[in-house]
C-alpha cells in the first residue's frame, strides 16, 4: 500500500539534445552534479524507494540513472504518459502503476511535478513552512518532495534541493 511519494523534477538540461525536439535533451554537467548532492541528501534522510515511475524522456531517465549510479535503489518504469503529463495524469499513473509499493518516487517535469507538489500542499500539512513557500514559489530541476500519502490527508515530510 502507497505510504510515501518522492516527487522529483528532473535534474538541470542542456538547452538542446541529440535528437531534434525537447524529448531527447539530456542532462548538462550542472545537472549531473545536482544529482550527486540529492543521492547524498536522500540517503542522509534515509528515504527509501520502492518504486520509481519515470518519464520516457532522455533527461527523466538520466536523473533516475544519475541516483541509481549514486546507491539509490528501486524498480524503475518508464512511462510514456508521464512526458510533460499534467498533475492529473502524474495521479493517474500513480494509482495505475503505484499502489503495491510503499514508496513511489515520480521523476518528472513542471509544471505537472510542480502543480501535484502545491495541491498535496494545499490538501494537507507540513511542520516546515520555508519548505511549503519554497515549493510554491518556484519547484526547481532536482526539486525532490517527499510526502507521506498513506493517511486521511497528504503531509510534507522533506523538501530536498542540491544547491543546499
């Protein structure tokens, strides 16, 4: 049963990728370094994935591998639908391919990442009041907020940012 969702936006993207269109961008350097920092701040906070439902983008797919690399495990689906999804769809995949684990890491892109994060805000709680204003102002690539889910009602537990 889902307890916890990890919802991450990708890490920091070149500007154009090795193939035409936004699909096929990949990670920049600054990318590849944010995703060091945010293995360490997920092991630190011992968030443990079961899960991790993963855009089909190069980018989405190369945060997953960039944490996987870095002693961040969990299976990993990649979804077709979670390409620029809205948050309704993130939802969606979530409830289709989400449920039998206790820990769902979503790696995706805003503003669907970031309109899911505001609206489990919104439905929910936090004790950190900088982290909820830091999600509302601006969901940032490597962003990863970390709800627990398995109650009556959404509650953040951690905000997690590479550049801290």
């Amino acid at each position: 049963m889902l307890k916890n969702l990890l919802l991450i936006r990708h890490a920091k993207a070149a500007a154009f990728g090795t193939e035409p269109g936004d699909h096929g961008r990949v990670l920049c350097q600054k990318g590849m370094n944010q995703l060091d920092r945010l293995s360490e701040q997920l092991i630190a906070a011992n968030i443990l994935i079961d899960r991790a439902l993963v855009s089909s983008a190069t980018r989405t797919r190369q945060t997953w591998d960039g944490l996987a690399a870095n002693g961040i495990n969990g299976t990993a689906h990649i979804i077709e639908e979670l390409y620029l999804a809205s948050a309704e769809q993130i939802e969606q995949q979530i409830w289709l391919h989400g449920q039998e684990a206790e820990t769902v890491a979503v790696i995706g892109h805003n503003p669907g990442i970031a309109v899911l994060a505001w609206r489990l805000l919104e439905k929910g709680s936090t004790d950190d009041l900088v982290a909820s204003d830091r999600i509302r102002a601006s969901f940032k690539t490597a962003f990863a907020a970390y709800f627990a889910v398995g109650q009556e009602k959404p509650k953040l537990l951690k905000l997690l940012d590479p550049r801290v």
